[in-house]
C-alpha cells in the first residue's frame, strides 16, 4: 500500500470574506494536487479568518452549498481537504470552530473543536471531535489549536490508533516555541507524525508565526515554512524514510 503524502496549507485569510477565500483555498489545491499530495490541513477557521466577531454571522451547517465548488474540486482532484469554519450543527445551535473534511470521494466529515482558550467562549461553545481519517496505511487524527494544549487529547488519538496528529492552528511568535516545543514531544512520546498548519499572515488582530511544521514519529523535523506567506510544507514517506519540502502557492 502506497503511504499518502500530506501537506499543510499555510495560508492568509481574507478577514470575513469567504468567497475571496475559497477562491485562495482552491489555488492551494491545485498547487497541493500538482505535489501528488492526497491529504490538505488548513489552518484554524481558515475560511473566515480568526474574526470572532463575525462568528456568529458567518457561522454556516456543515452541508452548505457555499463550500460546494470545494467538494467538487477535492473529488476532481483525488485530494481530501481539511479546512476551517465556524459551524452550527442545526439551526439555532450554538456556534463551533470546525474543520470540515472535504474527501476525495465526496464525503463530507466534521470535527469541531474540543477545547476552547480563553476569550473563545464570548464567540464559541465547546465542540466534539470527530473521527480519525483512514488515508492509505495512516491514520488520522484531527486538533484544532488549543485542543492540542491538552496532552490528554494527544494521548486519545493514540489509544485510537493514530498515526497522524493534524492540527490546524493560530500561534503568534511569542507563543511559537512553547506550542511546537509541545507537538514535537507529542511525535517523539507517542511515535507519530505531527502537521501543524499555521496561517501565513495576521487574522483577527493576531499577527502569525507562521512556520507551519511537520514533525516525523521520532520528532525530527521532516519540514517547516521559514517563516510566513502563502506556502505548502509537503511530507512523503517512502521505504528510506520521511522527506519534505516547502512550495510557495500564487493565490488570486
């Protein structure tokens, strides 16, 4: 069985603008299909930007028709997507940060946010997880950025069977060494690979780090961005072992 190769997508959001950023998302995923990759990790709230004010407004179910041109082009592509938004599981609920997996067959996979840091509740409730990703001989794991703050939530996508911890996320510079420090030790405590997808420019009065990262199952670093702007830090792993690299994506 051929091992899947993944990427994260480190990329800028348009604050509010969701069809600007679909747009953007789809450039990533041409770009990501063009490396062969078979697994895409956006960064957190990807689609909308880390704009908590506008949560509630922009907050869509998981079938909208909005994200439709997305499914259609992760199926033509052969490439599952994961890509962050604020979601309501039916109407009236409250609103949760979610990563909505847009599968290379057409399904549709949703993961919300476990664990909130402080100051999300003004704009969020607690979400539920959602279920691991089979991909090839791997499998998946979904975090959402502080849920990955608990090594609790780490260590029950092991007992699950983890293969791959993938945490789409928003980690300024004064909070990037504590935050990659912890997912490198994940990798080396646990034996699996680690992907952190940061955004690549500010969101919601945040100024990124960037360097978006993924971590091999002994915590060696297979490959980061250097720093911020729209790029695709790819993994692969063949019988040698991990490689990657980092490819810059032109978006509209």
């Amino acid at each position: 069985m051929i091992a899947p190769i993944f990427a994260a997508a480190q990329s800028i959001s348009v604050a509010g603008d969701i069809r600007a950023n679909l747009v953007r998302h789809q450039c990533f995923m041409q770009a990501a299909a063009e490396q062969h990759v078979q697994l895409l990790v956006f960064p957190e709230l990807s689609l909308t930007g880390y704009e908590r004010g506008l949560a509630a407004e922009l907050a869509i179910l998981p079938e909208d028709g909005i994200l439709q041109p997305l499914r259609e082009l992760a199926r033509e592509l052969a490439l599952t997507a994961v890509v962050g938004m604020p979601i309501r599981l039916s109407e009236g609920a409250p609103v949760l940060i979610g990563a909505l997996v847009l599968g290379a067959d057409g399904s549709l996979g949703v993961y919300s946010k476990q664990h909130l840091h402080p100051g999300e509740e003004v704009a969020f409730a607690p979400g539920h997880g959602g279920s691991m990703l089979a991909m090839g001989p791997e499998h998946v794991a979904l975090a959402v950025c502080a849920d990955f703050s608990h090594a609790s939530h780490a260590a029950a996508a092991v007992e699950r069977g983890a293969t791959l911890y993938a945490a789409g996320v928003l980690i300024t510079e004064g909070g990037y060494m504590t935050d990659t420090t912890m997912l490198q030790g994940y990798a080396r405590q646990h034996g699996m690979t680690v992907l952190m997808a940061n955004h690549g420019g500010a969101t919601g009065g945040w100024e990124s780090a960037g360097r978006s990262a993924i971590w091999g199952p002994d915590g060696s670093l297979i490959a980061a961005a250097p720093g911020t702007g729209d790029l695709l830090v790819i993994a692969r792993r063949a019988a040698e072992g991990w490689a990657g690299h980092v490819v810059p994506v032109a978006t509209l």
